[in-house]
C-alpha cells in the first residue's frame, strides 16, 4: 500500500537539495557486482559513497543544511559531533564555503579521521568514548559559544541531503527491488527511504545495525535493548537515534537487520579482496547483512549503499590477515624440537620443498612444560590452501616433529 509522504519531510524537499547540492558534491556511480551476486544469490548494484571527496555520504546532509544558515549564523560559526565522517563532511564544506567549524570527536575516533578533519580547516576537540558522550560537549560548546548545530543526523536539511542518494540510485536503476543501508543516527536511511517510497511506493528499505548498538532496531519494535561495546562499525555506533528519524523510520522503513562484529569484519574483506575497494566497518554493513540473511534477499535486484571508506589502514591490513587464518592461507604451528645443530635448517627446508612460505619464526628455550634439552619453535607459513597445509603439518611429523596447530581458522584435522 503506498505511503502518504510525511509532513515532516518530502520528495521535493530532497529534490531541492539535490539541486543545492549539485556540482559540489560528487554524484556516486552505482554499479553491478557480480562477485557480491555469486556469493548472496541476488542481483546486486553497489552505490559508491566511498569516493566522495572525503570518502563519506555525509557531505550530502552537511553542505545541504551550511546552504541553508542565515549570513549572521554563518558569522558565528558551526559546530558538529562526529565519529569522523561527518566532521569531515563539515569541516571541507564551512572551510570551501568560509565559515568557522567545531567539530567534537569521541576519543576512540581512528586518528585518519580526526588528521583528515584539521586537514580541512575545522578545530577538533576529542571527548568521550562514544558520539552520545560527544554530543553531550558540543552542547555545552555550543551554548557558552553560541555556535549553530550541524546534527550528523537529526536535522530535516541534512536529512533531506542524504535523500539525495535516493535520487541517484533510482535514475540509474529504476528497477531496484530493495535498498539496504547502514543506520546509525538515521539521518541517511530516513532521507533515502523518504525519496525511494515517494519515487516507487513498492520498494523495499531495510536498515542495518551493529548487534553491539541496536537502537533504530529497538525503537523501530518499541522495545528497550542495551547498547554498548567497541564496535569495528563505529561510524553507526549511536546509543540513542534522533527525534525526527525514528518518525520517518518507523513511518517509511520495513525492516532493520542485526549484524555481528565478524559479520562486518568478513564483508569489509569481501569489499577488499573480491571488489577491490575499500569499505570501513559501517560501509560494510549492508553487505554483511546481505551475506547473514541471504535467503532474505534471494533473486531480488539490490541496491546497497557502501556508505563510507574511512577505515585505518593498519586495522584494515589486520582483517586482510585475519581472514587468510581463517581460510587457512596463513597457518600458526609450534614445533617441539630437540635443541641440536641444523634442526632449523631441517625443518625450513621440509617446508620449502613442499612450496611452503615461512613468514615469521620464533624459537623459544625457557618454556617450563619443555624439557631442558629441547625448544620450541613457532612458525607462521603461507600456504595455498587447507590441504597443503595438512601436507606440510603432516610432512613435518613424519620426520618426528611434533607439531601443534596455534591457529587454523577453519582448518579440521
């Protein structure tokens, strides 16, 4: 049954920001993947917010509310809180636009995101441990300075600027059957939802969240849940969503799906390896809904909004890692060694004959539960795949090593 369009927000309230917004703001490719087809059995288009200048959706919503101040408010400066893409998005656009900018990060914010936040002009003061703690400092800021909020997410311009992807995707796919999008605050799912209901009345809109902080999803059934935790997702890492999104949530989204911190962990790598793109914990979170649940989404076209590319590097290069443990690419064995000339040598050159490759070894002497004449050896290797790693362990073995496997991922002997 189509939905009347709610008096808080319109179609044509986002079409004029698209106008707004036009030219300073990239207008994102949506393109088909058929590597996320093969693994999800759906038809799958993804929406390429990470090539946004500063590799977020949410210029959209700031640039679109900056347009909107008054010369005196833009006199006295903004102010926002941010886990780092919004502070971004408000920092480059007051910056371009000549305006002073305040941005409040939480203290876990990852330091790309707080670097690349000065690099655009904007003073960054870190407080708290969560964009709720944050947000409890810039109120204080604001009021003794007088500043003008920039909400990331409760605010109908900036609301309406993230509605803007909407736009995009259904011009260049009108015969999408779903939208997945990442929700934290609700400011972008609510815009998208509004524009997508009001262009086709059929679609369906589903929000992800962090198992860790499921408070759209909570307040979507009316049922308190507890938040909390350190989320690899922290960009949706909201305790409490806004006023005017959970209106237009639970007016206009059909569902909000639940993810594990593994789940996003997996689909940021599956981004990485299988896209060639990089995907931060909340970007990643559509897909990772989709790979969860993918019975829900099967033999529909699907179009997911890979929201956001702001992920620190060595984090991602660890979940790069983590997964070829987990495939068994990269194997942790300890070898129980008598402490005798050439035994290194030995055991190194069993491995290479069979196309192993040692990455890292450690040899240890002072472990109590070995005997005093012998050590322990700890090697990580690269292998080709689960089976030639049993070759290599077994191998090993035959020559009277005892081997143990540390870590195998999932690796059954």
């Amino acid at each position: 049954m189509p939905k009347v369009a709610s008096p808080l927000l319109t179609l044509s309230n986002i079409e004029e920001a698209a106008n707004n917004i036009k030219g300073a703001v990239i207008s994102t490719p949506l393109l088909p993947a058929a590597q996320l087809d093969a693994i999800t059995g759906a038809s799958v288009f993804v929406k390429y917010e990470n090539m946004q200048a500063t590799n977020a959706f949410k210029e959209r919503g700031a640039l679109n509310k900056l347009l909107h101040l008054t010369e005196e408010e833009k006199s006295r400066g903004v102010i926002a809180m941010s886990a780092g893409n919004h502070a971004q998005a408000v920092a480059l656009h007051a910056q371009r636009l000549g305006i002073p900018a305040l941005i409040v990060m939480p203290n876990g914010t990852p330091y790309v995101k707080v670097e690349a936040t000065k690099a655009y002009g904007a003073k960054v003061v870190l407080a708290g441990e969560t964009v709720d703690d944050a947000k409890k400092e810039a109120d204080r800021l604001s009021e003794e300075h007088g500043y003008i909020w920039v909400h990331p997410f409760d605010d109908l311009q900036v609301i309406a600027g993230q509605g803007t992807i909407a736009l995009e995707m259904l011009k260049d796919q009108p015969d999408l059957d779903t939208l997945i999008v990442p929700v934290g605050g609700g400011g972008m799912i609510s815009g998208i939802a509004v524009a997508a209901k009001a262009i086709n009345p059929d679609i369906e809109i589903i929000g992800v969240e962090s198992e860790l902080y499921p408070s759209m999803y909570a307040a979507l059934r009316d049922e308190p849940m507890e938040c909390g935790g350190n989320s690899l997702a922290e960009g949706i890492a909201v305790k409490v969503p806004g006023t005017y999104t959970q209106q237009l949530v639970k007016e206009y989204v059909d569902d909000i799906l639940l993810v594990s911190e593994s789940q996003i962990e997996e689909a940021i790598n599956i981004f990485l390896t299988r896209l060639k793109t990089v995907a931060e914990g909340a970007g990643a979170a559509g897909l990772a809904a989709m790979c969860a649940h993918p019975e829900r989404f099967k033999g529909k076209k699907v179009g997911l909004v890979l929201c956001g590319g702001n992920i620190n590097p060595r984090l991602l290069a660890s979940i790069a890692l983590r997964q070829l443990v987990r495939l068994g690419n990269i194997i942790h064995i300890r070898c129980n060694i008598p402490d005798r000339p050439g035994i290194l040598g030995e055991i190194s050159t069993t491995i290479g004959q069979l196309g192993g490759n040692i990455l890292e070894v450690s040899h240890h002497r002072l472990f109590l539960d070995v005997s005093v004449k012998g050590a322990t050896l700890d090697v990580a290797i690269e292998t080709r795949d689960n089976q030639h790693a049993k070759e290599i362990i077994a191998a090993l073995e035959a020559g009277d090593i005892h081997v143990t496997l540390l870590s195998s991922g999932e690796m059954r002997f």
